[in-house]
C-alpha cells in the first residue's frame, strides 16, 4: 500500500468562464468549468484546482455558485485560489464545496493569515502557492525569490525560507510555481522544487513549464514532487490524463490508474 | 431500492464543509430526503444518520458535547446505520493525541495518534504530513458497506492523525508509515478515515452501499 502521486489540471476561471480556452473536442461547453471539471473527473484526474482570475467583487459571487455547481456533480477534491483575503472568503468557498483554498498574495502581506487560517479550518484545506523566480546569475549557488501578481511583483523573500515559515505557519500543501518556466513548455524548474520539497514536511505539488509526460514524471522523480498540476497539455487534449498516469506509472511512479 | 422515502441526517455541528457529503448522498440516492441538520429530534427521526468532521478535535469535541451530540450520536448507533467520516470517526475514539490531548467519545476503544515528524517507510523514503492523496484500502473483513468495491481500492484521506484502534473492530487498514485503522466497523456504526464523498467512484459506491445497509 503505497500513496499514489496526484495529477492536477489547473483552469483559470473568470466571471465563472473557463478562459485561455480548453479545445476538448467533443464537450458541450468548453467555458463551463463543471462541464470541463466533469470531464476531467470521468479521465481520472486525482484532484482539480480552479484558479479565479476575476477582478471584480461581483464576478466572486460567480465563483462561489460554480463550485456549490461542481461540488454537486463532480466527487474529487477540489482547490480554489485567486483572491482569498478574508477568513470569511475561505469559509464561504468551503462552505460552498471546496476542499482547500489556496492563498497566495494576502500570505505574503499578512504571514499571520495563514496561522490564522489553519487554527480556524485546519491544515488540511489550506494551500499556500508560491510564485517563484531565480534571481541568482549564472555559476552562483541557485536562490530565487517570491513574486505576486503573476511574477510583476517582486517580494524580496527567499523562496525557500518562506516555504519554511508557511509549513510552520499551518499551511497543509503548498502549490509551487516557477516564474521562469510557466509557459515555456520546457519542464519544471527542477533544482527548486526539490530545494523545497527538501526543506519542508508537507506536500508540495509542481506546477509551471509541462509540455509533455516526461516532464510529469520529473517533477516526481528528480524534484520530488507529490503532485504535478498542468494546464495546457491537457486542455489542448495534446496528452489525457490516463495518458499521463499510465506514463507515470510505466516510470516507476505510484498511480491511481 | 431501499432509498424510496429514506431519510439522511448529515450532523452539523458547525464544524466544516458538509455540502460535498450531502450532495454524494443525494447523487447516489436521488429520492433520498438530505437534510444537514443540528436538530436533535430531525436526527432522531432520520433513517440514516453521518456524523462528520473536519478541522482540529478540541474544537470538534467542544461543538460535539456543547450541543449534546455526543448523546445524540450514542442514541443514534442503537437505532439505525451511523457512518462517521473522517474527524468524525476520530471523535469515536477515547482518547486523540491531537491538541495536547482530548479526550473523546469512547465509543470505540483505542486512540487518535500524530503521524510524528520525520516520518518515514522502512526504506528511507520521506513522508509528508498531511497524509494527502488516493491511498490504497485493505479490507479486513466482510461487511455490507464493502459490496461493489474491489480489495485494495484507493480513496482519497487527508489527515495527519490515525486512528491506532482494536483489531476486532477494524474493517480496513491503510499504510502510510504505519498501519492504521482506515474503516471501524461495529453493529449499526461505519467509520472511515478517508473521504467517500471526495473518492469518485469507490467513494460514491460506499455511500451507496450505506443507503442499502439497513444496520446489524
């Protein structure tokens, strides 16, 4: 008996819309994120994360009625993140059926949100994501440092430490995303996921830069991930999530296949 | 079908997400009456009861005995299928590490351990706590709320306290550095560690099977 890593397909979400597109060919409604979510729970994706882009205050009650919509259709964990500020915004979003919430910029303002967080819902649901860049230079010893609004903002904190206080903290999982590969399709940023995953208890899921399956399984294998989460391939229908685990598994990797 | 006018109380004692459990139900028995519920008469009158729970077990307890679940929960096993889903298969326990030390409903005997830091297999490999993630289920023995669910089947836990419970009254283990208590099984009450109504479709087959499960 043996845990199986977890596949995670990302959708960021507007206004309750899919966007960036996802090209399945044969569903519905491409831009409804249940219908998408629906799908990707039929393919045997381990857990979903919907990540809501929206801006406006208005747009969230939106959010909150698609995951009481998906958390009555679809029977997988499931994340939300993007804009949690509140204790009352986690508690309305679990309220609703989510599983965990993620907290990404409100963590870095207020580090005491998330001990305040996990006292009040436990470690279990909270999720902290780190966006993460290198600033070190070439021959260096790798660092790199915590950025918000998608990698705009610079922090000034070490990624790596600040993983640490955030395990301390209460965080249940923290979602590592590399600034530098997100969107190259090139792979993980290897040498810093496992810097985290080393440092720290809890478990930590891959994310930025999969342009195929090998990649999946390096970010287990090499970064010691124990979930990778992917966008596009598997939005473009370029890879199915079976695709992906029997892949896994044939590297050796524990699967729910 | 069993689930005609079958009534379904999921115990809300105002600790944490009780929508997912309710809407498995409701998915698996569509003419099942649902109810999320701290009433104690409604629980009383239900069919089926689900004692659930999320979140720290201090916490949990203290809701449990303010609003006098504890006696609600005892009376409820005499009568009718009960299934506790994670802390709420805990709080069963007599004693949770959890907290500095809580002490519980002593319904089963045995305790709620820590994973400890520094877990590990005997091989060296680091575990993470949270235990988060689809874990393999071993039955240890025959019972109704197994029918339909392959031996070894994963489903999804998320704790990073175990049940170390009595042989005798364990339905299934699990393994995650040690070998723990993953199902309890005793008369009228199933409990399980991990979350039937996050495990797609083994979870949902649970769920289904404690529809039909009309008790000892």
């Amino acid at each position: 008996m043996t845990l199986a890593k977890r596949i995670i397909p990302c959708l960021d979400v507007e206004n309750g819309r899919v966007v960036k597109g996802v090209k399945f060919l044969d569903i519905r409604d491409a831009g409804d994120p249940v219908e998408v979510a629906r799908r990707y729970d039929a393919a045997g994706a381990d857990e979903i994360t919907f990540l809501d882009i929206t801006a406006s205050h208005e747009g969230r009650d939106t959010m909150v009625h698609t995951v009481e919509r998906m958390a009555s259709e679809v029977f997988i964990p499931l994340t939300v993140g993007g804009g949690v500020r509140t204790l009352e915004d986690i508690r309305t979003l679990l309220n609703a059926g989510a599983d965990k919430v993620s907290i990404n910029s409100t963590a870095v303002y207020d580090p005491d949100f998330v001990r305040a967080a996990a006292d009040r819902f436990g470690s279990q649901c909270i999720v902290v994501a780190i966006d993460a860049k290198q600033v070190s230079g070439d021959g260096e010893t790798p660092r790199w440092e915590v950025f918000t609004h998608g990698g705009r903002k610079v922090t000034g904190l070490d990624a790596v430490a600040w993983a640490v206080r955030m395990a301390d903290y209460g965080a249940g999982e923290i979602l590592l995303t590399s600034m530098d590969q997100d969107g190259t399709k090139s792979g993980f940023d290897l040498t810093l996921t496992r810097a985290i995953t080393d440092s720290i208890d809890i478990p930590v899921i891959a994310s930025g830069g999969v342009g195929n399956l090998q990649h999946l399984a390096d970010g287990v294998l090499k970064g010691g991930a124990d979930a990778v989460l992917a966008a596009s391939i598997f939005h473009f229908g370029e890879y199915s999530i079976r695709e992906a685990k029997e892949y896994m598994a044939s590297q050796g990797i524990e699967m729910r296949l | 079908m069993t689930d005609f006018r079958i009534r379904i109380a999921v115990i809300d004692y105002g600790m944490g997400n009780l929508h997912s459990v309710a809407k498995g139900l409701e998915h698996v028995a569509p003419r099942a009456e649902v109810v999320i519920t701290s009433n104690p008469e409604e629980i009383a009158e239900a069919d089926r009861v689900v004692f659930p729970g999320v979140g720290a077990m201090r916490d949990c307890m203290a809701e449990i005995r303010r609003g006098g679940f504890d006696v609600v929960v005892q009376k409820a096993i005499t009568q009718k299928p009960v299934l506790a889903i994670c802390v709420g298969m805990q709080a069963l326990m007599s004693h949770s590490e959890e907290n500095d030390g809580v002490e519980c409903l002593d319904v089963f005997p045995g305790s709620v351990r820590h994973f400890g830091k520094s877990l590990s297999e005997p091989d060296g490999t680091r575990l993470k706590v949270p235990h988060m993630g689809w874990n393999q289920v071993h039955q240890t023995i025959d019972h109704p709320m197994w029918r339909g669910i392959d031996q070894d089947e994963r489903f999804y836990f998320v704790h990073s306290y175990y049940v170390d419970a009595d042989s005798s009254v364990t339905a299934a283990n699990c393994h995650y550095g040690v070998t723990f208590s993953a199902a309890l099984a005793a008369g009228n009450l199933f409990a399980v560690q991990f979350h039937p109504e996050k495990s797609h479709t083994a979870g949902l087959q649970l769920l289904k099977n404690f529809v039909n499960w009309r008790g000892e």
